[in-house]
C-alpha cells in the first residue's frame, strides 16, 4: 500500500479530448469584432430594427409616453404605458417580418427591438434594405452564462480590468502587488503566460524598482510590507536558474519522504516542474498573470487572470504524479515533504500559502500539517486550504483547525449542453459536445447494457459492447469518476453519453473533458430520462452543444463533490468548511514539457476553490501589508452571501458553505472584525487537552474568538463570548435565530466611535425544542447603517455528555462513569459486550504470541488480514501495538470490500501517525468482509507487533451491567452510573460499549483481564 498518501483535493483530473470541432466559444464579456457574412448566405440571424427598444424610448411615437426609466428608478415594464409600447414594437416586427416572407422564432422588445428567425440569402438581403432596419447579424454560438471565475467574484473583466475590485485597488497592475503566493502542490510550469515575467536583473544593480532581482543562488523580492522575500534557485530535471523571473520568483521541491516510500518518479520530474497540471492550475488560479489567452484542444475560451494578478508566485513541490493520471491513488504527496514544502515557504517569507492537499475527513485539529500551519499562521501567512471531495455525505471535510481558512466549492455560470428528445430539452453542463454542434443516436441505459456489475454507474468493464456500440449512453453519478464513466462508454463503442445524478447523492453539474460528447444532467431529470430510454428500443437522442432552453442555471451552488461538515475532530467546536468560493469547471493553466506549448484545462474540486481564497487574501495583503490572518479570514466571512440550490432558493447550510459564498466586492471593508491570534488558538487547544503551552490558560473550544459559533455538545445552557473590533465608527444591533434554540445576546446594540474599538458581547443558548442529535443551525447578524457582519452558529443538543471512552481491569470489577444528560426524564442504557480482543497472525512470519516480527531492513512492507464482521456489530475496532514506539513507524488502513473477488473496496478508514501504534474503530460498521493492511513504514531494529480486532456483539462473555438502569435524568445536571463486569477470561482485553437511549453517544469500554 506504501506509505500515507494524501489525495490532491481536486475532483476530476484533466483528460482532455473534443471530438471533432472546430468552433470558437465567445464570452459575452469580451469585445469582439465580428466580419460580414457573405451576402446572400442563408442561416439563423439576429434583426435589430431602428426604432428604441422599451429600456430606451423616449416618446418619438404619437400617441404612446416615454418609457425610458428616470435616473435612480427601475424599468417598470408591466405598466400599461409599457405594454403599450411593447404591443406597438411587436406589430412593427410582425409587418416587417411579414413583408419579408419570414417567420421569427424569438422577439425582443424590453433591451432590442428586433427579432431572430432562419433566413434565405434573399430574405437577409431584403432585410438589410430595409429603411427600418439597422442591422441583420449572423447568429453566433456564444456562451453568455459561462464566465471566468474572477469575472464572477466581481474583480472585474479579464480583457479590461474594468468594473470592480482590481479598479478599485488601483487596477490590475496593482492587484497583489507586493505579495508572494507561495503555492505547495505538483510545482509549475514556467514557460506558461499566466507565469511570464522579465528576466532576473542581478542584485548589484543600481535599482530593482520594486522588481525581484538575483545574486545567482537566490531571488530576492522586495515585499509591500518591507521584509525581503529570499528563495533558494534550484537546478532539477528539466528545471535551471532560467525558469525563474520577476513574476516566478521561488521554485523548490521536496522528494525524500516520496522516495523513502519507494515512489517510482518516471511519470513525472525530480524538479519544481509541474508534470500533473494540479499545481500550474491552482497557482494561476491565485496569481497568474492578467489577461492570458486561453484554449484548450484549439478550443479559444477567451482570456483568464489570476485572482490577484500583479502577485508573485513561488512554488513548492510535494506531490509528484504516477503512471495513471485518472487514478489519484497513483499519485502521492509524503506527508513529510508537504510539511518541508510549509517549512521552506514560511523560511523564504511567502505572504500567502494556498494547499489544495487533502487526507480525508478530519479526525483532529492537530495533524503534523495544521502544527506547521499554526506556526505559518503564527508568523503571519495566510493560509487557505481545500476542504475535500467527499461530498455531499456529512463529516467528510478535511482540515478542522481554526488557524486557516477551509474552502468548499461552488458554482460559476458556466458552458451547457442540451439534452433533447421528443418533449424533453433540458440543459446540464457540457465542454465536450462541439460549440454549436449536436449528436444524435440512438440510446441506451446502462443499466440494460450489462455485462457484468456496476453496469448502471457505468464502471470499467461493465457494459456489454453490442448493446452499446453507436449509442448515446445514460450513465448514472456515483462510485468511479466522472471523466471515466465516458472512457467506458467509448471503449464499449459508444457514441456519447448522458450523465444524470442519482436523487440523495450529489446533485452538481460539472464540466469535465470528456472522451465522447457528454451532457451532464441534475437528478431531477433523470426519471424522464429513464422513462424514454428504457420505454423503446434505440429512441433516439440529441446532445447539443449549447443550452438551447430558456432556462437559466442557479448559481452559486455548493458543488456535490465539496466535502461537508461537522468536522468530527475534537469536539466539534469549530464550523468547517470557513467559506465557499468557486471551484467547479475552473479554466486555468495547466503542465508542459520544457520547450512544449503551454496548456489550459478546465479542472473542478475543491482544490480550484482554495486559490480563488488566497488571491483574494493576497489583494487583502498588498493594500494593508500588516494584517493578521484572522482578519483576512473574518472580512471573508463575515461579508459572505449564502449560496442557493438547483432551483435557485437560498441555503443556509453552514457545513456544506460555511459563511457562505466569498463576496470580493465587500470584504475589504466588513465594519466589524473577529481577531485572534496564536495565544487564542494555544488556548483552545489546552481547553481540548491536546497540548500545553506555558502561561496559557485553557478555554472552551467554543469561546475560540471566531467568525463563527459552534457548539459541539450541548447539555444545557450555554454561553459563548465574543470580541470584535471595529473597522471604523458605527453602531449594530444584534438579531440571532437558530430553529428550536432559545439564543440572547448581551449587549444587543454597539456602538464604535472609530476604527480599532474593541467590544466584548456574549451569545447564550439553550435548548427548547430543538431534536436532540441533531445540528441545529442559523446565524447571528449584526445590522448596521450600511452594512451586515454575519456569523454562522450550529449547535448539536445531545442526549448526554458522556466521556469516549473508559477503562478498567481484572476479571471482575467496576467503575464509575460521570454524564451530563441532555433532557429530563429516563435515560435507558443499552450495553454490548463484552467481546474479547482476537490476535491476528501473520501466516508467513509467524512469532509465538505475537501477530509477526519485523526488522530495519525490511521496511514499507504490508501485512493483511481478511475479517468478517457480523450482522448486529455495535463497534469495531482495530489496534496495531509495537513492542518499539519510540523510532519506528507503522501505518494501519482498513477497508471495506465490496467485491471479495477482486478486494475492490467501497470504504476505508486510515490511522497513519508518526507512531508505531496504531487505532481504527468503526462505530456501527456495516456487516460485510474487511480487509485490514498493517504497514511497516520505517522500523528501527528487530520488533514484535500485535494486530487485535474486537467486533462487539450485543451479547458478550461474562456478566456486564449498569447501576443504576434507566438513570433518572434531569438535562443540565450531573450524575453518574456504575459500571460492573464479571466471568471474564483471566490474560484477556475486552470491549464494550455503552449507548444512551436511542442517540448516537456512546461510550466505550475496554476492561483489561489481568
């Protein structure tokens, strides 16, 4: 299995391929000079006739007042002077089509006054004699709701620069001046536009006029905030001292905990050069350069800048790529290198980190990576990182901590298709059917072209070529990747393919490259599209290269792949992910070989999400060079919008948007301020008992002064304290609605006489009538003269609080367990167990009493078990222990397979610490077969190991009891029971657990049969 490797967090992996066009895609937002048609030619046109459109007439017309809005009011176009003008328009259009012989099939009459209509080479003639015409224009295949993510987030047009927050700080070559994004993921491609800069100068030269410059070992970067960035310049695999400029101005790579891990690097470079195309992508997400001309497969999709486009960008290489670009598990990014990659940029004096590496849900807020981000945080870095891409399921977003920002994904207006057969057009999102094409064939379902399991998602080898071969598939979301659903329908012989999510999973539209024409479809549509495929044989369908329906896409929407708190990570005392930002079909750079042209992709993750944060904190940097982290990240917060679903209402959901979707055209000034800093965060952790600092005195995890209010357990009343800090004077009053919570604020009104007055106010909650076990959520809002600081809450009322775990010993005995219960009235205890820990033997090295042996000399070896877990289990779990813990390192992964054939597995569980002991438990595991894989990462001399699993039945060995049982309870108060074991096997471990009423709170328990 090799060593731990964390996925790169983006969803989809470029796998480009259009099939057979030749078109050109024309964003609405740029200024394009379109030639004449040859006169005469037939085809589908645009009529602009002469006369005022509603939005602009001013009264020419007898008879008929002046709409034309006054300046500062709105466009009243269902007054009844207004219809009487659009009626007037659309009699002229209906004469003049009809003295032209010509049958429009859409007409304006609100913002043109005109219509379109198929047209003969004589009739555009005609037209354009036309004394009421002012012009006939060729229809073109444009993509009015696919716009760059920049453009989205209001900084402004990719062309201009103009008309929004890069005007406004001073313009593009400004945005981020001053800042050094430092960037760990795959490295760079430094021959790409996004990354051009000038030739280094040499430092001895009379001025660097704020340009980095070099002394032949070093670049050098004069920063806004008067500290020198300094990086080392590398020599690598098609990699030298030339791949640096004035614009990439740090490149190193990190490569010994991959090659300890045995990591074959053939695919890829032992350099910062980028052979993957993730870290170009993020890297010029966060800074590339402005105004960069961009296709892909000779595909023109028009100009993309950088976030902050005038920032330099430095990257750090930990993650290289394996033979199988589709395939992350054949990537890997030692958690080593990833944290010599932090290391390095914080020494070199980076502004910004953006880290699109993920590990799966958190567990903790104290991994080797979220120490080395406090420290980087510490020091100053904004750091932004991607929550993961394991939605839409609860409790799967990675990095818990509350030093960074966790970003999840959300939609941009982006290219469409339309999925269309008799009495159907509907419209998904699309970039591999031709602009302006359409393919039509037959069709099929997948799941009646099976020829073997799995056929319906469409997995590697399960559809049966002759009921596939020249048809348009329908495929469903799920399992495998979507880039590769289509791979199969091709190898299978088909033609194109319909992607439709599957109600109750994720229900995002994304735009991947695929290897045939492909629409992907909401699950909405799905049954009407099964109706017709599966209602005939072969009805035909036909997938067009544009969105030919009326309809409009709601955006932003949380991507379905965007992983989704609460994070089950200490406590639940801290909101994650922090904010949303854009990451679905995201056009950027992408990898090249040296000397190779240079490429864009379109890629979707949360991975695409993090960069947008950290351009946007490094254009927070450039314009006030001493902000802190936490005041970035609370700007962003609490100036957020909330993001809407597939039919375009609002949510509110703060575990799948946190704050909500990042407003760049409001953050800069958020009228309130959330400061904290590394005292506060050395408090919360002694609060979690997860370390100890001197002079620090402990906090509870939810009075961590954030932008946010979580409370992960509540019993009883609550009351959490708050601070902010004033951008400058202004008074607020509190409003705070959480459904089913009783919450008060004191004081409900502030007041600020100017910028830097601090206030202290606290938040007290407590239950009414809210179900227990589950999130209540809302928010709390600050209202003021001109503007909104809002913080989300979410809060989990329990049954009881009750400890994790307990232990005790001997083949009899008791002990005492103390709870808080959650509501009044009986409190049945339900207890399983006690179940004996077995020994797992390795067969093949076999040490008496023990599960094997290992020496120095054979390290990064596997060791695996298959175990059945019953029907009925309560808890498993699985624990490694070493005879060495002090220099060896042993992993441990659990799986559960779904196809005892082939070990194909469905989920897995991962303990993979710096220790040599190892734990995974699965609470209420389903019953099935589990394949446990021990890996001897690194050992330091000769060792034993023990692998014990224990699967707790309701009904265990001995005589296990609780005194007293139901505990009479009364929510708020503390009380306790009596745990009692006896006719336990003397040399044994047992576990156990105790589970309260019908919750999900559990305690365990293990007893130790001396």
């Amino acid at each position: 299995m090799g060593r731990t490797r964390l996925r790169l967090a983006a969803a989809a992996t470029l796998a480009v391929l259009f099939v057979g066009s030749t078109a050109t895609a024309v964003h609405a937002t740029e200024e394009v000079t379109h030639p004449a048609p040859v006169e005469g030619t037939p085809g589908h046109y645009i009529v602009v006739m002469k006369g005022d459109p509603l939005a602009t007439y001013t009264g020419e017309v007898k008879g008929l007042r002046s709409t034309k809005p006054d300046t500062g009011e709105q466009l009243d176009a269902r007054s009844a002077n207004s219809q009487k003008y659009i009626a007037h328009l659309k009699n002229e259009q209906r004469k003049l089509a009809q003295d032209a012989g010509v049958t429009p099939d859409t007409t304006y009459q609100v913002t043109l006054n005109g219509f379109s209509a198929d047209l003969t080479g004589e009739q555009v003639d005609k037209l354009r004699a036309s004394k009421d015409v002012f012009g006939v224009f060729a229809d073109e295949i444009r993509h009015p709701d696919a716009v760059t993510s920049t453009e989205f987030l209001g900084l402004g047009d990719d062309r201009k620069g103009k008309g929004g927050v890069w005007e406004e700080t001073g313009g593009v070559e400004h945005a981020g001046e001053g800042v050094v994004v430092g960037v760990i993921d795959t490295g760079i491609a430094p021959e790409h536009p996004s990354f051009d800069g000038d030739k280094l100068k040499k430092k001895d030269h009379k001025k660097s006029k704020g340009q980095p410059y070099t002394d032949g070992s070093y670049v050098y970067f004069d920063k806004s905030d008067g500290a020198t960035f300094r990086s080392a310049i590398v020599e690598g695999q098609d990699w030298n001292k030339h791949a640096y400029s004035t614009k990439l101005v740090g490149g190193q790579y990190f490569s010994a905990g991959a090659e300890a891990a045995g990591f074959d690097f053939q695919y890829d470079y032992l350099s910062p050069r980028d052979g993957d195309g993730h870290g170009s992508h993020t890297a010029s997400t966060a800074a590339g350069e402005f105004g960069v001309e961009a296709s892909v497969e000779g595909i023109d999709f028009g100009t993309v800048s950088g976030v902050a486009p005038a920032a330099k960008v430095a990257a750090y290489k930990a993650c290289y790529v394996g033979p199988d670009p589709l395939v992350t598990t054949d990537d890997i990014c030692a958690l080593s290198d990833l944290i010599a990659a932090i290391d390095q940029a914080v020494a070199d004096g980076v502004d910004v980190i953006n880290y699109s590496i993920g590990g799966g849900s958190a567990t903790t807020v104290l991994a080797p990576d979220d120490i080395s981000f406090f420290n980087a945080a510490a020091a100053g870095v904004f750091v932004s990182v991607s929550a993961g891409n394991d939605g839409p399921d609860a409790a799967t977003a990675d990095h818990a901590s509350p030093w960074y920002t966790t970003v999840a994904a959300s939609t941009i207006p982006t290219w469409e298709g339309t999925v269309a057969f008799e009495g159907f057009a509907e419209a998904g999102a699309s970039v591999s059917v031709p602009f302006g094409e359409s393919v039509t064939g037959p069709s099929t379902y997948a799941g009646d072209a099976a020829a073997a399991d799995g056929a319906a998602l469409c997995l590697p080898g399960s559809l049966d070529p002759a009921a596939v071969a020249g048809r348009i598939v329908v495929c469903d979301r799920g399992e495998n990747a979507r880039a590769e659903k289509s791979q199969v329908v091709k190898d299978a012989g088909g033609i194109g393919m319909v992607l439709v999510n599957v109600p109750g999973g994720a229900d995002s539209l994304d735009n991947d490259f695929h290897v045939v024409p492909t629409v992907h479809l909401a699950a909405a549509h799905r049954e009407a599209v099964l109706a017709y495929v599966q209602g005939g044989t072969d009805r035909p369908i036909t997938l067009v290269g544009e969105n030919t329906t009326d309809d409009v896409t709601p955006t932003p929407q949380i991507a379905g792949f965007s992983s989704r708190g609460p994070m089950n990570a200490d406590g639940s005392d801290v909101i994650k992910p922090d904010i949303a930002a854009p990451g679905v079909a995201i056009l950027a750079a992408t990898h090249n070989a040296r000397k190779a042209e240079p490429t864009f992709g379109i890629l979707s993750g949360t991975s695409m999400a993090a960069p947008h944060i950290a351009g946007l904190g490094a254009l927070y940097l450039s314009e006030r060079p001493d902000t802190a982290p936490a005041e970035i990240k609370s700007a962003m917060m609490t100036t957020a919008s909330n993001t809407v679903d597939a039919s375009g209402a609002e949510i509110t959901d703060p575990f799948a948007q946190g704050a909500g979707q990042v407003e760049s055209t409001r953050f800069f000034e958020p009228g309130m301020l959330y400061l904290n800093g590394p005292s506060d965060w050395a408090a919360f952790l002694e609060g979690k008992q997860l370390a100890e600092f001197d002079g620090i005195d402990p906090i509870d995890g939810s009075d961590l002064n954030l932008a946010s209010i979580s409370i992960g357990t509540l019993t009883s009343e609550q009351t959490v304290t708050r601070t902010v800090t004033s951008t400058g004077p202004g008074t607020y009053t509190a409003s705070a609605e959480v459904p089913g919570l009783d919450i008060t604020v004191e004081p409900s009104t502030l007041t600020f006489g100017a910028a830097g007055e601090t206030a202290t106010f606290t938040v007290t909650i407590d239950n009414v009538d809210a179900p227990v076990e589950e999130w209540a959520t809302g928010s709390l809002t600050w209202t003021g003269e001109d503007r909104e600081v809002r913080s989300p809450i979410a809060v989990f009322p329990v049954t009881a609080d009750a400890p994790a775990e307990v232990s005790g010993t001997g083949v009899e005995g008791s002990a005492t367990v103390e709870v808080t219960p959650g509501l009044t009235g009986e409190l049945p205890l339900a207890l399983a167990g006690l179940t004996p820990f077995q020994l797992l033997v390795d067969e093949a090295n076999p040490v008496e009493g023990h599960s094997g042996d290992e020496n120095s000399g054979d390290a990064n070896k596997d060791v695996s078990w298959i175990v059945d877990v019953p029907e009925g289990t309560t808890l498993s779990r699985f624990d490694l222990d070493s005879s060495d813990d002090e220099g060896s390192d042993l992993d441990l992964t659990v799986y559960r397979v779904v196809s005892p054939e082939d070990l194909r597995y469905y989920q897995v569980w991962q303990s993979a610490t710096a220790s040599a002991d190892e734990r995974v438990t699965i609470p209420a595991p389903t019953a099935g077969t589990y394949l446990v894989v021990a890996n001897m990462y690194s050992t330091t001399g000769p060792m034993t190991w023990d692998m014990t699993y224990a699967n707790v039945q309701p009904e265990g060995e001995g005589a296990f009891t609780a005194t007293p049982n139901p505990l009479d309870a009364v929510r708020g108060e503390p009380t306790s029971y009596d745990l009692s074991w006896s006719g336990l096997t003397a040399g044994t471990e047992y576990l156990g657990v105790v589970q309260y009423g019908d919750s999900a709170v559990r305690t365990i328990v293990t007893v130790d049969a001396q």
